[in-house]
C-alpha cells in the first residue's frame, strides 16, 4: 500500500518533464531547423554556386575532355579566349540547364543527408571531424544518384563542337544511341572521386571555421560571419579540389567518351582509363584542367557555403519567431 501511495504522489513528477514539448521539439528539428528547410537550403546554395561558376567549369570540361588524346592542349587563358572568339559568351553557358535541372535536387540531397549523418554520428561533440568526414561521405553517396545523369549530359554539351542541339536531343540521342546505362557510366568513378573529395572537404571546412572564430573572433565563438564561412568554405574547396583532380580527369573522359574526339572505352573501369591517359600524355594528363578545377571549387565552395549558412539562419529566425508566436 506504501509503494501504491508513492507512487501515486511521487509517480508523475518525474514523469512530466520527460514528456514535454521540448521533446518533441528536438525530435523533429536539429540545429532549430526541420529537415525540408534544410533541403531547401542545400538546394539554393548548390544552384547559386553551380550557376555562378560555370563559365569556370566549362573551362575545365574542355581541357580535360581529351587528355590523352592529343598531345598540345591549350592553357586556361586560351582556351577561353578560343572559346568567345569562336563561339561568343554563349559557349561559356552551354549546357547550364542540365546543372540547374540537377544540381538543385541533388544538393538537397547532399546537405540534408549530410547534416542527418553529423547528427547521428557526432555523439554529442559537434567538432568531431572524423564525425564530419564520414557524414560528408554518406552524403555524396546519396548526392552523386542524383546529379550523375544531369552532369554527364552538362559535360557532353560543354565540349566544343557538340553534336547535340540542347538538353533534350543530348538525353533523347543517348537513351537511343548508348541506353540508359551510359548516363550512369561515371557513378563509381564520381563516388570514388567525391567520398575522399567531401570527407577532406567537410573535415577542413570545420576545421578551419572554428579555426577562424577562435583566432579573429574569440569572445563570439557561436555568432558565425559569412566572412568566416566564405574563406572556411574557400580553402576546403581549394584543397579537397587539388587532391582529387586524377579522379576527375577520369570521370570526365568516361562521360564524354565518344563525342568530339573523345576515346571511347570498352568497360567504365578506372584503371582502363587511367592507363589510356598515361599512356598517351604522360602522368602530367591526370592533372588536366587542375587550376580551373580550384580555381571553381574555390569560389564555388565559398558561395555554397555562404548562401546556405545564410539560408539556415533565414529558417531558424523564422522558426524562432513562430515559437514565440505560439
């Protein structure tokens, strides 16, 4: 009867404040956003960021396209100077409405998934880099499905002297010529391009933005500027960008094989083409295009990171406001 009686005065008060709206709160929101708002600002920040630089990666497209099938290749400065002499601004531009169509979905995939990953695997030390690393590896697993189709017909309408008219000809002409197979002929050479690619990226970009709050800004650790999410998001793009350019040289000859001059080759093996390459023009051919590489995800990374942080804090004022609302 004494168990019964306690537990009858003593039972709910603990109890109570278990169940309670803070729960349910911290359930559905993590870092006070929900997980659409996060898509949403993944998807502003990769379009922003792809839009901004593409005359950057069409450079880069084209210097790599036929490493090791032709010995003299022009440098940065000439291919761009071919390319408005020959084909006005516009050439810079072709093929920016398969980015637009794929890199919004795809980074909506990628932050969200990634900020799903660092939740779960951080065990409560939100500056686990290791935590960081592996969250950004999940996220361009999931990230790559989606963009892959998209960027290899960006990529074939980039090349000089492309053979297809536009967006729909380039997807409706592979489907008929190669099969569905081809528009995911790079995946496993873009995961194992991008899984090192983001973990440097991710590890780095954390690093150096509590590095840079801790040098500049010591007595506002959690008021985080652009400025530091811009020159954090810079050098980790700078970086991972250098490191992993071999692997994009090969993604990109697997996505253009064929077309314009391209090799083609009889399986998406990696080692198939890093041989074909290295054959042809030298180790030196697996650093084509490295410094319009950087000289995009530098930058690029910079805006993306900028509009998203800045995206989020546009979300979380407005979930503060509809909390005190309620």
């Amino acid at each position: 009867m004494a168990a019964t009686d306690v537990s009858t005065q003593y039972g709910p008060v603990p109890k109570s404040p278990v169940i309670s709206p803070e729960l349910t709160v911290s359930a559905d929101y993590h870092d006070g956003l929900l997980f659409w708002q996060y898509m949403v600002a993944g998807s502003i920040a990769g379009s922003v960021e792809h839009m901004a630089m593409f005359p950057v990666d069409t450079l880069k497209t084209r210097m790599q396209a036929l490493a090791g099938s032709c010995r003299t290749q022009p440098g940065i400065y000439r291919a761009f100077t071919s390319i408005l002499k020959l084909e006005g601004p516009a050439g810079l531009y072709r093929g920016i409405g398969a980015m637009g169509l794929g890199a919004g979905p795809a980074h909506a995939v990628y932050f969200s998934v990634y900020e799903f990953f660092k939740e779960s695997f951080s065990s409560g030390d939100p500056n686990n880099p290791v935590a960081h690393a592996a969250s950004g590896v999940c996220a361009t697993v999931a990230s790559d499905a989606v963009i892959t189709p998209m960027d290899m017909v960006k990529q074939r309408l980039q090349l000089e002297r492309s053979p297809y008219r536009g967006l729909g000809d380039c997807v409706r002409r592979v489907l008929v010529e190669e099969g569905i197979g081809a528009f995911y002929a790079s995946y496993r050479t873009t995961v194992v391009m991008n899984a090192p690619f983001t973990a440097v990226h991710f590890a780095t970009y954390e690093a150096a933005k509590r590095g840079l709050m801790e040098a500049f800004l010591p007595e506002a650790a959690s008021d985080e500027s652009l400025v530091v999410h811009a020159t954090a998001g810079a050098a980790a793009g700078a970086l991972a960008a250098a490191v992993t350019t071999p692997l994009d040289v090969v993604k990109t000859q697997l996505q253009c094989q064929g077309v314009c001059g391209c090799d083609r080759f009889s399986s998406s093996s990696m080692g198939d083409v890093i041989r074909a390459v290295v054959k042809k023009d030298g180790y030196r051919g697996l650093m084509r295009g490295w410094i319009p590489r950087m000289l995009f995800h530098a930058p690029a990374a910079a805006i993306c990171w900028s509009t998203y942080e800045t995206s989020k804090s546009f979300f979380q004022r407005l979930n503060d406001s509809k909390s005190r609302s309620h």
